[in-house]
C-alpha cells in the first residue's frame, strides 16, 4: 500500500475529484498548505496576487491506496491538475505500513 501525497493548486482540485471518481471510490483527505517549489526568487500568481519567494497557498490532497492503484491515481491527479504555468503541483508516494478500519477493526488492503 502507498499513500499519495499531492500538493496542488487549490482551484484544481474540483478536477482531480472529478476525475478521481471517475476512476472508482476512493477516500481522500485534503488540507490547506502552503508552500513554494523550485521558484524561489521568481514570482507566482494565484488568483491575481503575486507571491514572491515565499509561500503561495496549495492544497495537500493525501490518498491511501493498494499498490495496483497507485499509477491510475497518479495519472488522475495529473489530469486534473496539469498547468502549463510554472506551481502546477508534486506527487509523493510514500510507503503505507498498515490501515485499520475504525468501523470494522479490517486491516490492510480491505480496510482502504
Ligand atoms: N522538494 C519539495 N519538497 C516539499 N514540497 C515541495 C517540493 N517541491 C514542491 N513542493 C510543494 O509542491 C508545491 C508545488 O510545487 P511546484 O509545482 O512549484 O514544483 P516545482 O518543482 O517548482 O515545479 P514547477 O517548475 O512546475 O513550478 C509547492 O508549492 C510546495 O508546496
Ligand atoms: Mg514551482
């Protein structure tokens, strides 16, 4: 199992949920973050604001998945995300150790 950490712009999100529910049902959780890539000293604009080195407002989607989904995942997000503009977004997958189910006390991949 892997966890999906997506770190997006907040106003691609409704197109990466979309695109994601296409794909089947998943759970997903979603945070306001903050952050900045490899621009540093360039500028940035979200939504008609500049933000210069320091940090734009994104939102960090996090998805926990069993390994054969991972990739159609991935290509989702990028779907619904992908910019031509520099601050379009970064994937992490990240090794998921073991899931419980609060509900059911199921572990592993069934409990996703
Ligand atoms: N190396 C990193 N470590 C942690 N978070 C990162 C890293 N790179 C990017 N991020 C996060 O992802 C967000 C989006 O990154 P961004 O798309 O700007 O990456 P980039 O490598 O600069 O690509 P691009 O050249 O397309 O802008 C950043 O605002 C930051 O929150
Ligand atoms: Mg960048």
């Amino acid at each position: 199992m892997k966890i999906i950490q997506a770190i997006i712009n907040p106003y691609a999100l409704d197109n990466v949920r979309e695109a994601l529910s296409e794909l089947g049902e998943f759970g997903m959780t979603a945070t306001e973050v903050k952050g900045y890539g490899r621009q540093k000293g360039h500028t940035e604009t979200y939504r008609g604001t500049e933000y210069e080195i320091s940090y734009v407002p994104k939102i960090m989607i996090e998805i926990a998945a069993s390994d054969d989904q991972v990739d159609d995942i991935v290509q989702c997000i990028i779907g619904g995300a992908k910019s031509e503009k520099i601050g379009a977004g970064k994937i992490f997958i990240l090794p998921l150790e073991e899931v419980v189910r609060v509900r059911t006390s199921e572990t592993g991949d069934s409990a996703i």
